[in-house]
C-alpha cells in the first residue's frame, strides 16, 4: 500500500497557497476551505489520482472538506497538471509568496503590502528593505514590527536547507515500498538522519542489498529505477553502486548498494550520526580493531559487520537505538549497560489533546473516538480551545458545557453497546499574559483534564513569561502545559523562559509537560525531555490532531521522546484510564 500518494501532496502545497493568495486579497472564508481541502489531501490514505480515476468528478466531491469548486481544480491538475486559477493569483501577485510568509510576522497581507509599497519580491528584497529602514516607516509596521522581521529572515537562514521530518519521511518511506518491488533488490534500508528521526533532515539515505540471483546489471538496473523516480527534478550523479537525486519538494537523495556481508556494518556508518561514528571508531581503535562501512576488522580479517547487534556486541556495548546516535553520553551509557529502556512506538494508549469540529477542527467527535480505536488506543482526550481563540472557534463556559453532555451521550451510547472506549472530557485552554486561564473555574472542574497552553503575546520577557507559566501551573485545574516552550521549526525559537524553574514548579505542583508531536513544534525538544526526565517530571505525548489523519503524528511524538532518553514511567498516556486518570490534580 502506498502510504502517501505524490499528486496529493502537490495538490496540497498548491492549495495551501491559493489560500495564502487569497488571504492577500483578503477574502473571507475561501482561505479557509483551501486549506481544509489541503490538509484533507495531505492526510488522506486514497491516492486522489486513483479515487479520481475510479470515480470521477463525483468521487472527488465525495471526499470530505473537498467542494464541487475544489473538486474540478483537483480534476483541472490530474488532466492538465496545472491550474488556471492558481496561475492567474500568482500573477496577480508577482512575490515569491512561499518564500516570504515563512518570515515570522510576516503573513500574506503584510506580504501584499510591502510589495506594493516597496516593491518586496523576495526575502533577499525584504533584507535589504528591513535593513534600510524602508518597512517602520509604513502604516501598520513600525520599528519594532521591521525589527522583527530581520530577526524572522536571520532565523531562517540558520535553518536553511533542513526540511521538516514530515516532509520527507512520508514519501521516503512509499520510495522505498517502491524499491522494496523491485527483483533486483533484497532488503532496502532508510539510513542517515531519516532513521535516527531527527527532527529536520538535510537529506535522504537509502542503502540496498542487491539480491543474490540478481544479473550483472541488477545494479544499474536500481540505479535506472531511482534517478527516474516520479518526483526527481535533477540527478547530481549516477555511478553503478550510488546515486543522488533532487527532488521536486525541495531535498536530495542518495542511494547506495551494499554487499550482504557489510550489510550491518554500512547501516550502521550510514545512519550515523557522524558524532557518534566517530566515537565508536575510537572504541573499536582502543580494542585494537578498526570499524568502517565495510566491516569491523582485526588486521585484514573481518570479524563482524553482517548486522549491527553484532558490532555493538563486539565492541562491549548494548544495542544503541538509532534515535539515541547523536554522542550525547548514550555511547558512555551502552559500555556500562546503563542505556534508558526508551519507549516504544506501540506504548501508547491513547491521546489526549485532539480538537474536534467544536472548535473549528475537520473532525467530529464521533470520528476521532473511531479513529483512535482503530489505532488500537483505550481512550482519546477531546481538548478545543476555549474562548480567547476566537480565531481557533474556541468555546466558551455554554459551549464548553453542551459538548460535555455531548460527550456524555457518546460514552454511554460506547457503554451500552459494550465497546470499551473512553472519550475524555477536556480542554485546551489559554494562558493569559498575566498567568491566569481564558475560561472560569467552575467550567474547568467538570473535565476529566484540562490542558492549557500560550498562543497568544508570546513576545515577553524571561522573567515575565516564566513567572505567567508558573501561575498557570500552580493552578489547581491545569492538569497539563501544551507545547511548553512555544518553539515552531524553521520559523521561530522558544520563547525566553527559565526553563529550570518551569521544572521545579511543574514537579512540585504536579503538572505533567506535554511532548506535543505536531512535526513543526515538537515541543519539548529532546534536550528539554532529558531535563525533564531527570528533574522527575511526567510527561505526555499528544498530537494536537485538529483532523483524524494528524493522530499518526504520535509517531513522531514517541521519537522525539526516544531522542529525549524517556521510558515509559516518564509518560503518563502509556497506563490504561484508571492510572492515567491518578495523574491528573482533580481526582474524582
Ligand atoms: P542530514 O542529512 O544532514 O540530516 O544528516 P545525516 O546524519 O543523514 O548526514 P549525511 O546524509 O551527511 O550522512 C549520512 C550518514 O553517513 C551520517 O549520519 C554518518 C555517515 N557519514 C557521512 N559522512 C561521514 C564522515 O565524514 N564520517 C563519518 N564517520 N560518518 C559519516
Ligand atoms: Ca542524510
Ligand atoms: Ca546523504
């Protein structure tokens, strides 16, 4: 089965910009639908070439968030690859758009203006407008606003060249399905920063073993098959045993064949990271062996390398998860047997910060419930936003009470019909600038949990932002802190916070840290785990999912926890309900 299908994901990018075309123009609602249709797209499991091929325009329609309008243009770019409406607003609006809005503060609109006023096409164009103080001058922008901008662009070009792991993880993986058919080919491996899960990725590594009744030309014949792989843009170099590709989304790819019998020794060299290579090469120097992607040697002759237990083995270490192969004490740890028994992709039961269509999310309530238990999970925590995110639907105390009774129905509706299933009642709330909750106590006591989280005036200072998260965590109702230190990859830094204190509060009052698994936050980061972990602080990994599709983003949650070094009594959604449920402040 192919996971992700490549027309989907370019539609989705397509779609995501129209929408961000239209937010220049300032059109109301459209955005909206676009960018539901494209996460619908980006999430899906059909192939949209195939639903369209085997039910036409009607079946595209069919697909939920996808409108007759948006329909014809998924028909429009299957037919033509390309659509006029798209052509014409990006006409319309000649600036690099893509490229701009990722400059933090700068959304579409702002975008609009600075290319009508200042005639700002590229990031390179705003740098040196920002720089020659051309932005503060402009209704609406001001000093401290331009300031910012030049802050976003250097942020930017410190992340430049690394893609989000989501990006490329998805389509490596369907890559490889794709090779894994080929006869000429035994076993193939996803190697470098993609195994250890990082959570950006410079590029792809693939590794194959030929398959021993391949021909003589088998390898050229895998070499044919990769560089012209549907998606490949450019192809840097073709040798028989290697090759790198560029690929349209904007990364390369490598792909080398390997002997069967360096088989270990290769995946291990190639995953990396170089760090730790380096320092495992030296452990096996002091033994008096060496250690390369062929093999580990005593002399000339090999005594290991068919498979990477058996080098870890013979080096006198235990088995070091990829996750964990950044020479960051693991390789100390793995001599003396003192490596954490990190979690496991499978630990989870269940997740508790998913946003239904009560709060403007894709999903109804009913389809997250089923959704989770078809991942196998005994209970799902429903956490919409309340009031202060206007923008996010957020519901306030009447609304908030309504989708309890809701939730009450549907629990009980589970309970007649014997399904053991908990959907639990939560929220998401806002903590205000000055520390206290968006939403009145007595509207927060009647939830199994309550999460709470910053998303608004993010710009304060250290003492002053510390200090609101602490008041947010002493209280009483706030049973967990979302996505804590506000970070988005590519795009912005965690907030100034005293991180240190953040833990002594959470560890005293109890409160439980999420590790929200939304590829672009992955927040807490793994460094921020291992703190947590060793100040004895509880975790929870969530998704944040505002669509069914997004709850496979756990598996990005648990590998950013696997980096931070966390087992499983570090994180509280891997016990079954009545443990988890003695996690959280209130009790019933
Ligand atoms: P990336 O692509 O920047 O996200 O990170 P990696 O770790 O995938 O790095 P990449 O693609 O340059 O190389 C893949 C692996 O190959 C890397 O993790 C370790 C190994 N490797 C590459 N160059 C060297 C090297 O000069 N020395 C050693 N020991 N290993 C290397
Ligand atoms: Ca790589
Ligand atoms: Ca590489």
């Amino acid at each position: 089965m192919t996971r992700v299908a490549m027309k989907n994901q370019e539609l989705s990018k397509i779609f995501n910009e129209i929408a961000d075309y239209l937010e220049a123009d300032r059109v109301d609602f459209k955005p909206f639908a676009y960018r539901k249709a494209a996460i619908t797209l980006e999430t899906m499991e059909e192939n949209v070439a195939e639903v369209y091929a085997n039910g036409g325009l009607d079946a595209l329609e069919n697909i939920p968030g996808v409108g007759s309008s948006i329909a014809e243009k998924i028909e429009e770019y299957l037919q033509t690859g390309r659509i006029e409406y798209y052509e014409s607003l990006k006409k319309s609006l000649p600036v690099n758009l893509e490229e701009i809005i990722a400059i933090e503060g700068v959304g579409p609109k702002r975008a609009k203006l600075l290319f009508e006023k200042l005639g700002v096409q590229t990031v390179v164009d705003m740098e040196a407008a920002a720089e020659s103080h051309k932005i503060a001058p402009l209704s609406g922008f001001g000093a401290k606003t331009e300031a910012n901008i030049l802050d976003g662009i250097e942020f930017l070009k410190r992340s430049k060249g690394r893609l989000l792991l989501e990006n490329i993880l998805p389509r490596v993986r369907e890559i490889s399905e794709r090779l894994r058919t080929l006869p000429e080919i035994e076993k193939v491996e996803i190697a470098g920063s993609l195994r250890r899960m990082k959570e950006t990725i410079g590029d792809a590594d693939f590794l194959v073993i030929l398959s021993p009744k391949a021909q003589k030309e088998g390898a050229k014949r895998i070499m044919d098959f990769f560089t012209s792989l549907d998606g490949v843009e450019k192809v840097w170099g073709k040798g028989t045993t290697k090759a790198s590709v560029r690929m349209k989304g904007g990364y390369d790819m490598d792909i080398r064949v390997l002997s069967p019998r360096s088989y270990g020794s290769a995946l291990q060299y190639f995953t990396g990271s170089k760090d730790h290579n380096v320092a495992l090469r030296r452990i096996a120097q002091d033994k008096g062996l060496k250690l390369s992607e062929y093999g580990l040697f005593r002399g000339a002759i090999m005594i290991g390398g068919k498979n990477e237990e058996e080098i870890y083995r013979m080096l006198g270490m235990s088995f070091v998860p990829p996750e964990l192969r950044e020479n960051q004490g693991e390789i100390e740890a793995a001599k003396v047997g003192k490596l954490p028994r990190v979690i496991g992709y499978g630990d989870i039961l269940g997740d508790l910060h998913c946003h239904s269509d009560w709060d403007g999310g894709s999903n109804t309530i009913e389809e997250l419930a089923a959704a989770a238990r078809a991942r196998g999970y005994q209970y799902i925590g429903i956490a919409d936003h309340t009031k202060f995110l206007k923008i996010e639907h957020g519901l306030d105390e009447k609304a908030l009470e309504a989708r309890n009774k809701h939730i009450d129905k549907l629990n009980k509706k589970m309970d007649a019909e014997g399904t053991a299933f908990r959907i639990l009642k939560g929220c998401e709330a806002n903590i205000m600038p000055d520390g206290s909750i968006d939403i009145n106590d007595a509207a927060l006591e009647v939830l199994d949990f309550v999460i709470a989280g910053v998303h608004s005036n993010m710009k304060m200072d250290k003492v002053a932002m510390t200090e609101r998260m602490i008041r947010a965590m002493e209280s009483q109702n706030v049973d967990i802190v979302s996505h804590p230190t506000g970070r988005l990859l590519k795009q912005r830094d965690e907030y100034p916070l005293d991180f240190d204190k953040l833990l002594e509060t959470a560890k005293k009052t109890q409160t439980i840290l999420e590790i929200n698994s939304s590829p672009q936050r992955l927040d807490l980061n793994d460094l921020n785990i291992r703190r947590a972990k060793a100040a004895g602080v509880r975790m929870v990994i969530n998704t944040d999912a505002h669509i069914v599709g997004q709850l496979s983003f756990i598996e990005y949650g648990i590998a950013q926890a696997r980096r931070g070094w966390a087992e499983k009594e570090d994180i509280i959604n891997v016990h079954p309900l009545p443990r988890l449920m003695a996690y959280f402040k209130k009790q019933p």
